[in-house]
C-alpha cells in the first residue's frame, strides 16, 4: 500500500509541478477572480507539508521551515483570514522539491497496518488522510490548469502514477 499511497501522491504533485512550470511569468500573481497562481501553489504545497507533519510544532520545526523563514514568514495559512503574501517561481519550485521528497520518504517505513492508525489531522487513519491530501492537490492542480488551458490553449497533462 505505501508505493501506491506514495505513487499517488507523487502524480497529483507531478501534476501541480507541470502548473508551475508552464505559468506565463506576467501570470504568477496575477489574481483570476480568486488567488493569485502563487498563492494557491503555495496554500496546496503547505498543507499537504502540514499534514505529513506530526503536528504544528513538528510542522514549523522542520530544517526546511527553519532555513527558509521567508517563505513562511507568520504561518498566515494557519489562521482563517484571506492570503496576502505572494511568493516568487524560486520559492515555490523549492517548496515542490521539498515537500516531493517528504512525499518520497514519509511512507518508507510505514506496513498496511500503520495506515489504519489515527492521525493528529482532520480525525482521519493515515490511509484517508493521504487520499485526503491527493484529492487536494488534484483539486488545486485541476483549477491552476484550467487557467493555463484558458490562456494557452494547451490542456493539462495526465500523470498516473509517480513523478513523471
């Protein structure tokens, strides 16, 4: 179950990176009636980030967190109120390197079992949590694609299984 788990959410990131990759720079923060591209790259890279943590502390810990205080700045994606910060291309594509190889590493050492136990996130095991988090990244994947199908034409790629 961890490759597939892992394969999985792998794709929906492959999927969101290919969002990132072919955003027209005078489009990144741009808003398009709702966000700016940046900040729902942003918001969709931090929870899944959050909620592969053990908790907020573990969460804001992290080396990557630590090294990186620019980014995260006051953890505003914390607190329910509309996002202000907006964030570069280079920002982002580290966040997605990041949280690739948290994706990558998280589930190593998990057994079918250890999928079913509960998290500290959402009262959900593991195992929903994690098609919690897929269907999250997908969702956001689905409208920054949408936005670049509008402006180029070009409709988004299907990733199915792994970084690709």
């Amino acid at each position: 179950m961890r490759d597939i788990i892992s394969s999985q959410l792998l794709a929906a990131l492959a999927t969101l990176n290919h969002c990132i990759e072919n955003c027209p720079d005078k489009e990144w923060n741009e808003p398009h009636g709702d966000a700016p591209f940046s900040q729902v790259l942003f918001h969709t890279l931090f929870f899944l980030d959050y909620y592969l943590s053990e908790d907020a502390e573990a969460f804001k810990a992290q080396q990557f967190h630590l090294e990186n205080k620019s980014i995260f700045r006051d953890y505003e994606e914390l607190v329910d109120k509309k996002a202000e910060q907006i964030y570069s291309r280079n920002e982002i594509v580290l966040y997605m390197n990041f949280c690739r190889k948290k994706v990558e590493g998280f589930y190593a050492d998990f057994t079918d079992s250890d999928f079913l136990k509960a998290t500290k996130h959402r009262s959900m095991t593991f195992l929903e949590l994690a098609f919690y988090c897929t269907r999250h990244i997908q969702h956001h994947a689905a409208q920054l694609g949408l936005r670049l199908q509008l402006l180029s034409g070009a409709e988004l790629n299907w990733v199915s299984r792994g970084w690709n």
